[in-house]
C-alpha cells in the first residue's frame, strides 16, 4: 500500500514543531509582522528601562479561543526584554495576561 502524504496545503510541519514549538521560518514571521504593527504605531526601538514599575492586565470581553501566544511571547522577548509576562488562562477565566515590567 502507497504511504500517505500530506495534503499540498498543509504547512503545519514547517512552521510548528511539536517538541520545540515555532521554527525558524514562522519565527521570521513573527518578526516581520511584528515590526510592522509596532512601526504602525511609532515605534521604532525596543523598549528600554523605565524608573516606574508599571503592570498591566489584559482580560477577554467573551469566550474565544485563545490563539498567538508564540508570537506574543516573541515579540516581547525582543520589544521589551525586561517586561516579564505569566499567562492565565484557561476555562472560564477572563484574564488572559499579566505584564510587569521591571523596578
């Protein structure tokens, strides 16, 4: 019997690996769509220190199912290197995240 392959649409493999999670190629498009949201807004430089601790709470207006947080801990991870992130999330929780950045 023949092996069977994989749909030509699926893609899955080449941009998630399943025991170390983004590869290379959706990290570099992690990259790109990030700096182009950031850019959007005026931001050009990576977040530097601040001298006031600042935290922030991101919570969901409806059920939904949560999707990017690869991405989100990517471009945190080079935005704002010093912003420590937990995520909380879960069934029947409206908190999402929780930012902090340092003192």
């Amino acid at each position: 019997m023949a092996e069977k392959s994989r749909p030509p649409h699926n893609r899955g493999a080449m941009l998630w690996d399943h025991s170390s999670g983004p590869t290379r190629l959706l990290i570099s498009s992690f990259d790109r769509w990030t700096s182009a949201i950031l850019a959007d807004d005026g931001v050009d430089m990576p977040l530097m220190g601040s001298t006031t601790p600042v935290e922030a709470k991101i919570v969901s207006r409806t059920e939904g199912t949560l999707a990017g947080c690869a991405a989100v801990d990517h471009m945190l991870q080079i935005w704002a290197g010093g912003v420590s992130i937990s995520w909380a999330f879960g069934d029947g929780r409206r908190l999402v995240l929780v930012m902090k950045s340092p003192v």
